[in-house]
C-alpha cells in the first residue's frame, strides 16, 4: 500500500516546484531541496537506499545521453571557435586560480588538487540550460557562448573520467596516460562514426517503418543502457556509455525525435537524482562544519566569477555580457557530483572521504545559490543599478533553420508545396515519418527531417515561433492527426496562419472549426481542375470559369454543400 510517507514527499515536492517556480527560481533547486527536507536530517520520510541511487544513476545517464545527442560533429565544427577558445580558456583559467589555494590549503597531493581544480571548473550544465531556456536566451549571441562553454566542459568529461584510474592508487606516468586517453578518444570518435552510421541508421529505419512509439522509445533505452554496460565491462565509468550513445543518435536523422521523447524521462530519473543528493546532503556535518562550508562556497564562486569575468573580457565581451555570464557559469556541476560519488563508491582515498563531503556541500549549495543570485541580478537591473545585457545581443539567432514555413507531412502534397516554396527561395522545413519519403526527400535536396509533427517538443526544435514562422501547412492525411497537430502548434504560436489539406469538404470544416485558416478539400479542388479543362474546352472564357470557381468556393463551398455532402467519398 502506499503509505503516508510517500503522500507527504510528492506534497514536499510540488509545494516546492510551485514555490520556487512562481519565484522564477529553477524546479531543480525545489528537488535538491525536497530531498534535503524528506531525507534522514529534517524529516526523515525516506533514508538513501540502492534503490534511490539506482534511479538517480540513471538519471545521471541519461543526463549524458541529452549532452550526447546535442554534440555531433557537424555542430562541433560549426563552433569550433568558441568551444576551443572560449570554453578551453574558461576552465583552464578556473583551474589555474584554484589551484594554488586548494594545494596549499587542503594537504592534498599534486593529483588530487589538480583533479579538484578541474572538476570545480565545471558548471551544471542541466541547471544553466534550464535558467537560459525560461529567460528565453537560448539563442542569444550570450546563450550561445555559455552554451559553448558548457559544451568543451562536456567534452572534457571524457578525458577526466579516463584519467580516474590515475585516483585509484595505481602507478602514474604522465606520459602513458596522456597516450591512453588519446587513444581512447580517438577509438571513441571512430567508433561514433562507424556504428552511427553502419548499424544505428540502417537499425532506426526499420524500427520506423513499424510506427510504434514504444519500440522506438525502448530501442532507445536499450542502445542507453547497453552502451553503459559495455563500457563498465572495461572499467570506464557508465556515464561515458551515455554521452556516447548520444553521440551515436546524434548521428542519424532521427536525432530530434529522439530528444523529445526521451526528455520526459530524463527530467523525471535527473529529478530522482537531485532529490538523492538533497537526501545524502550531510547536514550535521554542514552544522559542525558551517565556517569550512561557507568559507569554500563563497571562495569557489568569487573565484569562478572573476576568472571567467576576465576571459569573458579578453573575449571582447562587453562587461554587462560577461557579469552575466560569470555570474552563470560559477558554480558547481553535476560532473564534479558524479566523480566526487564515484570516487567514494569506488574507495578512491586521494581526497579524503570528510573533504569529499565538504566538497559535495559546496558544490550542491553552489546550485542552489546560482538562481537565486540570478533573482538578485535581475533586481538591480531593474533598479538600474547595473547595466543590462545589449538587446542587440539577444536577438542574435544561433545559425541554424529559422523556418518562415513549416510543412507538416512529407506525402505527395507535402512534397508538393516543399517544391513550391524551394522554388521560391522561401526558408521551410517539412517534418514527416515515413522513412523512404524522407530519405529520397534529403536525397533530392529537400530540407525534410524525421519527426512526430503533434509533438510540441519537436515543433519547438525545428524552429516553430510566433515571430519567424509565418505560416504552417497541414499535409496530414488523418484528421484526428491534424487536430493533434493543430493543438500543439496553437500552444506555441497561437497566431501563426495555418493552411491544411483535408480529404473532402466534412473534413474541411472539421479543420476550420479547430482554427486553421484555410483548408482545401482535394476531392473538390481536384474537381475544380478537372472542370476548368473541360469548360476551356468547350469554348467558356477564362474569365467566366473563374468567376463560377470563385463563386463556388465562396464561404467554404457553401453552394456546393447541399449537392455534394451527402455523397461524396
């Protein structure tokens, strides 16, 4: 039976969403703080069992999935430039500041500050995204730089996460790690490509052709899991199996469908794991401790801000762009979270098992300070005590498809008006499912993808918006499909002028009546078609056939309805 417990933590949990949302505060700061209220030290509703952390590690995987599927090649080409430049020079320079501090402050050998440094480099790339994403900054000319930045921090896991052995006690040589992990990453880079595209596609397609959402989300689960799998079988952590089954979907054409029906799941398995790490927060420890604590939390902010500040500067960034991103970027992360936790689950003693906790603290505190000094930062905007970010600079779109139509639908009418428009030089993208339309589309030049079309994730990341999409056409041959469609499309662009394809004139009013602004009925303009070659040839002007059509089609069709309704097919 469920229990009493259970009851009052999904209370805890969404009071505190509720709360922190309505303050414009991050809901990932409301779990840290459900499991901090639930756990051992306030409520005690629940205690950090196996099956806690067995959930809140897959969270954790499927976290880098999510970072996996965003990092393909072509992206990273594209962005070389910051990612190489900005993101290198973040980190390094974070880590160079902290570095002296932590070895002379701590006792701690070579290694271990050195490792320190560079996880405390690390930002939390799920909080940052989210605080873009609801300040809609995103595709700001600043989102993109802090995105870049997130991005090398990601790349960097994998050598990070390969250097772990090095923690463990064994021998080092410098020189063969440094080998190691050059070879590692370039085997990983190969073997992206290869199974990627020689087994991953081909596999997709097949699952696509069945159109069933569950084998294609459990395909899914099983290339996550059996990728963590293979790599804990030789010794890596299962983590980097996640980030490289995302890179491997990354690479085929199924990527956005992907991210958008595993996005549910990942925020619900990466909310089990902030509500875990609120649970394991030691609070007698932060008690006793309380002066070591806020020491460190206030160090490791200022320290991050002020190096990431100065970079930023030399960047050429204008020095409201740079506080804000200083300001963003300078807490902890999930990752420095994670080795912290590997490190103690696998008895690695370089840091000791009380500093590790200390660091946990500080870097858990870190995220929960984050929006709040956001909060803060707005406040003093509007004061105008500070400067704000240039508007110029948040109107600058990330180089990509912005979309002025959206064609739902890759059939032959689809087809049709993605011709049309190509012809045109107008921007669109159409979104279908069927595999072989798709294939041959991209074959011939057009900018079709694969994609569930009524889901609003999918929609959103091809670029539907009020302000650049004008129009979105409807070449769906299912009205209830349609009306889906229709329904998703109106919860993110409530004005965008919808144009649909409907089969005879009973579904043409079914479309109107949902909101779409115009839809034709193909068995009667294929009528209208027929009739004006026959009337052209039986001598009636050009003029007259037009008006008749014109007529007929006045007040959708409305002289026709009584003749045709009953009896058309």
């Amino acid at each position: 039976m469920i229990s009493l417990e259970v009851l009052a933590f999904f209370a805890i949990v969404c009071g505190l969403v509720f709360l922190l949302r309505m303050a414009k505060i991050g809901a990932l700061v409301a779990f840290l703080f459900a499991g901090i209220l639930s756990g051992p030290y306030v409520f005690n509703l629940f205690e950090v069992t196996g099956t806690w952390q067995t959930l809140g590690d897959l969270g954790v995987l499927f976290l880098w999935f999510t970072i996996g599927l965003e990092i393909s090649f072509s992206r990273l080409w594209a962005m070389r430039n910051t990612i190489f430049g900005f993101g290198a020079a973040q980190v390094l320079l974070v880590a160079v500041v902290l570095f002296p501090f932590l070895f002379d402050f701590t006792g701690w050998g070579v290694m271990g500050a050195v490792m320190v440094s560079l996880l405390l480099a690390m930002s939390s790339t799920s909080e940052d995204l989210q605080l873009l994403g609801d300040r809609n900054q995103l595709n700001s000319k600043v989102g993109r730089q802090i995105f870049s930045v997130l991005l090398f921090q990601d790349l960097l896991s994998i050598p990070l996460l390969a250097m772990l052995p090095v923690l463990s006690g064994k021998s080092f040589n410098l020189g063969a790690t440094l080998i190691d992990v050059l070879v590692l990453s370039l085997l990983l880079i190969v073997g992206v490509v290869i199974v990627g595209r020689c087994i991953l596609n081909p596999l997709m397609r097949l699952v696509s052709k069945t159109k069933s959402k569950e084998l294609f989300l459990l395909v899914i689960m099983v290339n996550i899991i059996l990728w963590a799998v293979l790599l804990d079988w030789f010794g890596l952590p299962a983590g980097l199996g996640g980030f490289l089954s995302g890179m491997l979907m990354s690479e085929t054409i199924y990527r956005h469908q992907i991210s958008a029906e595993i996005n549910p799941y990942t925020t619900l398995f990466l909310a089990i794991f902030f509500i875990s790490l609120g649970m394991g927060l030691n609070l007698d420890l932060l008690y006793d401790k309380w002066y070591m604590v806020l020491g460190g939390l206030v160090g490791l902010m200022t320290l991050k801000f002020f190096a990431i500040f100065m970079t930023a500067r030399v960047r050429r960034n204008p020095a409201p762009e740079s506080t804000f991103i200083s300001l963003l970027l300078a807490q902890g992360g999930e990752f420095g979270l994670l080795m912290l936790q590997l490190m103690r689950n696998n008895g690695i003693t370089t840091i000791p098992a009380a500093d590790q906790e200390l660091l946990i603290a500080i870097i858990v505190l870190s995220m929960m300070l984050t929006p709040l000094l956001l909060a803060l930062y707005d406040r003093l905007i509007r004061a105008g005590k500070i400067a704000q970010v240039n508007k110029k600079n948040l109107q600058t779109i990330t180089k990509g498809v912005q979309p002025a139509v959206i064609i739902c639908g890759f059939g032959r009418v689809g087809q049709i008006i993605a011709k049309l428009l190509r012809e045109q030089k107008i921007p669109y993208i159409a979104i279908g499912m069927n595999v072989n339309a798709i294939m041959e589309g991209r074959e011939n030049g057009f900018n079709v993808v694969y994609g569930d079309a009524s889901n609003m994730s999918v929609l959103r990341e091809f670029g539907l918006s009020s302000r650049t999409t004008r129009a979105v056409v409807l070449a769906l041959d299912n009205t209830e499909t349609a009306h889906k469609t229709i329904l998703s499309i109106r919860a993110i662009a409530p004005r965008v002028k919808l144009f649909a394809r409907a089969r005879n004139l009973t579904d043409s009013k079914i479309l109107l009546r949902s909101g779409v602004y115009q839809a034709f009925p193909e068995t009667i303009e294929s009528s209208f078609f027929l009739g004006y070659g026959l009337l052209e040839f039986l001598g009636v002007s050009d003029n007259k056939i037009e008006k008749l059509l014109y007529d007929l089609r006045e007040n959708n069709y409305e002289k026709l309805d009584a003749d045709i309704t009953m009896g058309e097919k």
